[in-house]
C-alpha cells in the first residue's frame, strides 16, 4: 500500500508539472514572460522527484 501511494504521490508531482509547463509556455508564446526552459526544467524535475 505505501508503494501504490508513493506512486501516486510521484505521478501527481508529474502531472502538476506538466500542468505548470503549459501555463510556462502560454505565457512565452503571449509575450508575458520570456522562454528559460532551462530554469523551469530544473524546478520541475527538482519538484516531481521529491
């Protein structure tokens, strides 16, 4: 049971990741922010692997 919650805790950090990189990349493609995917790559992975 722990390692089916782990799973899902790990899938969710995946999902709200991937969540926030569409809203990353609506907002360079609208102009309001400019594109470091670089940065963002590393805050992602550091989130949905913790």
């Amino acid at each position: 049971m722990r390692a089916r919650q782990a799973d899902l805790l790990h899938l969710s950090g995946v999902l709200d990741a991937a969540l926030e990189y569409e809203d990353y990349i609506s907002e360079v493609n609208s102009g309001s922010r400019v594109a470091d995917h670089s940065h963002w790559l590393y805050l992602s992975l550091t989130r949905a692997t913790s």
